[in-house]
C-alpha cells in the first residue's frame, strides 16, 4: 500500500516531490509520469490579429492545423499557436487531450459524443457544436481510452 506525506515547510520557497522506493516499478513510472504532466502547459499563447491572448488549457476544445498553421478552438474563437501540433500535444495533459489525427487534438473534457456506427472511424461530437472524425489510425488508442478497447460497439 502507498503512503503519501506532506511536510509543511515555511521556509519551502519551490514544492518538491520526492518519491521513495525499493526499486522502479510500473507504478512509479505511471506516477512520475503524471506528475510530470501535471506540470506542463498550465497557460498557451494564442495569436489572433495583433491580439496574444493567454489561453488556459481547460478552455480549449480542439487544437487543428489548417493552411500549415496551428489553431486552438475557444469559445472566444481560434487563435494561431506558434507551435507544432506535436509540441502542442507535449505540452498538454494527456489524461484531458487526445491526438485523434495527423491534424486533430481533442480536450476529452469537451467531447459530447462518440458515434461509433461510421466503419472504421469514430464521429466527434464537441459540446461547442463543432464536429471532428478520429481517423483510422487512431481509432485503437481512443477505444484504448475510453475503457473499450476490444468492443465493436
């Protein structure tokens, strides 16, 4: 069974972790690994005209490429990400984004519906109305992710 332990430290001026084991295990590793994500990407810089606006991860439904440039949909609109959609997906939390194409990240956190009936592709539905299809090479992760792997349905 695992202990977890918070000193409290006034004089801390940065939070530390330190995790104590025998030796590494599958655990660890899932641990360090999500702590790891949890210190990632807290805020993105979105561009749009002269405006840069600071755009924190929960409010993103989908980050796209179109026309070789990289986009995150808000409710405020889409703003141009100077990055790579890779490096975007680094810097997400992977527990609330998945990469569902060569061109799509979706925020798990604002999907409203799968629709499986399409063969071999999976139909998204985003909670703004926006609509996106996981493409076949993804299909297997996103089933993976969703707790249905082997499941036709």
């Amino acid at each position: 069974m695992m202990q977890i332990e918070v000193k409290i430290d006034p004089d801390c001026q940065t939070p530390k972790i330190v995790i104590v084991v025998d030796k590494i295990s599958d655990e660890v590793n899932r641990i360090m690994a999500k702590l790891d994500t949890a210190v990632k990407a807290q805020v993105i810089a979105g561009f749009r005209e002269d405006e840069v606006a600071v755009l924190d991860p929960a409010d993103i439904y989908q980050i796209f490429t179109q026309a070789g440039k990289v986009y995150a949909a808000t409710d405020a609109g889409n703003f141009c990400l100077r990055l790579r959609l890779y490096e975007v997906e680094e810097m997400l939390n992977n527990q609330a984004f998945a990469r569902i194409s060569n061109t799509d990240i979706i925020n798990l956190k604002k999907v409203k519906c799968f629709d499986f009936s399409f063969t071999g592709t999976i139909y998204v539905k985003l909670t703004n109305g926006r609509e996106t299809y996981v493409s076949r090479r993804y299909v297997g992760k996103i089933k993976d992710l969703l707790g249905i792997g082997g499941n036709k349905k």
